[in-house]
C-alpha cells in the first residue's frame, strides 16, 4: 500500500465568495483511499480523486491518501473511497483480491462509508460481469446488477437527471451492458447518451452511500454538487458535522456547458 501527494494547479478564484482562511488540517483529517488505481484508472479517473483531495483542503481539511491494490494491507479506517474503470484485463487482476476484502466492504457499506465506482469497478460492485467471450467475473454484489459485455461501444457525452443531485453531465466509454434489478435504485435518468445498457434509460446505480456509474471524463471535476455530496457524506461520519462552506466552481460551470452542448 502507498500513500501518493499530488499536485495542484490553482484556479482562478473571481466572482465567487472566496472561503475563509483555514490552516491546512486546521478542521481535521479524511482519509481518502483510491481502489486499485494500478489497474483500474483509466479515461481521466484519477481526476475524481484530485478533485475530492483539492476541495477538501480548499475547506481546512489534511488529506491522507492511500492507494490500496491487491496484496495491500486494507484500509479499514478510510473515510472515502474512490475507484476507476479498466480493461477486462484489469479487472480480472483485481477480481480475486476484491472478494477477499468483500466482508468489510459490506462492514463498511452498511455504516454508511461513501463510496464512487466508476466504470470497471462498478460492475464489479454488481453480483457480475459476463465478458463477451463468455467468461464470469464475479463481483461482490453491493449493487443488485449484472453487466454483460456487448459488441458495440456506447460512447459519447452523457447527460443523465437525477432526483438527488440534479443535471450529472459526463463521458461514457464502455461496451458492458449493466441491468439493474427490481427495485436497485439508480444513480439518474438518461437525458442524452446510452447509459447502463442504452435500453432502459438508467445510468449508474446508488446503495446507501456508494455510487456506481459509466461517467468517465473526469466525473467530479463537472459535477462539484456530487463531489461535495461525498466529501459532506464523509466529514458528517467522522467529526459529526457537514457544513460545506461553498467554492468557486465558475471553471465546472464552463466545462458543463461545453460537455453538455457538445455532440456525441
């Protein structure tokens, strides 16, 4: 297991309310763990992570990030967890260590531990992942789904709906057909794009606090309302609080409008 410090280029801060000065760590630690990041970081994922790094130090908070991959001693004490998309090839290196850690990930879960799984993860996050060639992935069934390879990529901007966060603008890349099963809730309702399986307008799935979906691109970066849902989701667990104070998000405004307006 290692623990990586990025980074960060800083934005323009106009027009906005800036926060309040705060010594770094002044409000207190999150542990913040990327989900085999080795194999499973791909299509600009690692930018979910820097984005939930950076917003978290914008409002005082120390950030220790952990990369957690197979053979790792797990993290146990995290306070967030953020996972990416990968290759078939990826995900059967990471399938065998997944079912190892299955019982705290359900530990976790049912505490309430927010979670985001993106892509390769989130079907893995399923009960399984049926290749085209006809091989089986099992997964650790957090999410009530099933994904079967298919032999056309859905690919394109994706612009979804959903009741709790609002518009959720994004970029899909798979050729994985995931379909939920009765009563799995799902992450937001398809605007423009495929979505889980390009059929039944569903996109990504939502399990107390564990969100899975197809959105690449990065996901965090264009949709900061989700982004604080999570850091919120992880700050009122471990210090009983979760005031947000706001950011300049003026820049994942920008990069909204153009995603959403851009043709598939």
């Amino acid at each position: 297991m290692t623990t990586t410090t990025p980074t960060f280029p800083t934005a323009p801060e106009d027009g906005v309310p800036a926060v309040d000065a705060v010594e770094p760590g002044g409000r207190g630690e999150i542990h913040l763990v990327q989900l085999y990041p080795r194999d499973m970081n791909i299509y600009g994922d690692w930018g979910n992570t820097l984005t939930l790094k950076r917003r978290l130090e914008k409002r005082g908070y120390a950030v220790q990030l952990t990369d957690y991959n197979p053979g790792d001693s797990f993290p146990a004490d995290a306070d967030l967890f953020v996972g990416g998309g990968g290759q078939d090839s990826g995900q059967f290196r990471v399938m065998e260590d997944l079912q190892k850690i299955k019982p705290v990930m359900y530990e976790l879960v049912a505490d309430g531990v927010p979670m985001l799984a993106i892509c390769g993860l989130y079907q893995l996050f399923g009960h399984e992942f049926r290749t085209i060639g006809g091989e089986v992935l099992p997964g650790i069934g957090i999410f009530d789904l099933t994904t079967v390879g298919g032999e056309t990529r859905l690919i394109g901007n994706i612009v979804t709906e959903s009741e709790k966060f609002g518009t959720i603008i994004g970029y899909e890349n798979h050729s994985g057909l995931t379909r939920l099963a009765d009563g799995q809730q799902p992450l937001g309702r398809v605007v423009s794009g495929d979505g889980n399986d390009g059929e039944d307008g569903t996109e990504g799935a939502v399990t107390n606090e564990v969100i899975g979906t197809y959105l690449h691109g990065s996901l965090l970066p264009k949709n900061p309302v989700l982004a604080d849902h999570l850091i919120a989701t992880a700050v009122r667990r471990r210090y009983s609080h979760e005031t947000l104070e706001p950011l300049n998000d003026t820049l994942s405004q920008k990069a909204r409008e153009v995603a959403r307006n851009r043709p598939r």
